[in-house]
C-alpha cells in the first residue's frame, strides 16, 4: 500500500493557506499512521492503545516541559 492509496483524514482545527500544516491520520488494519502534511513521505506507525496513551498524556500536561 502506498501513501496515494491510504484515506489520510486531517484534523478539523487544520488550516492556513495551502493546509501544509496539519496532522494527518489514517487507519490500516490494526495500525494507526501519521505524517505532517508538509512531508507526507514520512509516515509514523503506531497502534490505538499507544496512541490514546499519547493523546491522554498530552490533553493531561504531561508533555508541556517539551515546548
């Protein structure tokens, strides 16, 4: 499967001009993938467990000494 052949969905907060500056996510299979919309050649994969870990720690401040 090639990144044309996935249904990459972005998020309803995207915008700006040319939209290059967005999250975007996918599902296949079991898997969840990410990429930045301005290099949508590098793709993360990752599962719903993990990723809603991540979600949940970011919602909670857990992440906030980072920026």
């Amino acid at each position: 499967m090639t990144n044309t052949d996935i249904r990459w969905q972005k998020s309803s907060f995207s915008s700006g001009g040319d939209g290059g500056q967005c999250i975007e996510l996918a599902a296949i299979a079991d898997n969840i993938v990410l990429r930045e919309s301005d290099d949508p050649e590098t793709v993360v994969t990752t599962n719903r467990h993990k990723l809603r870990a991540f979600l949940l720690g970011v919602k909670a401040g857990e992440f906030d000494h980072l920026i």
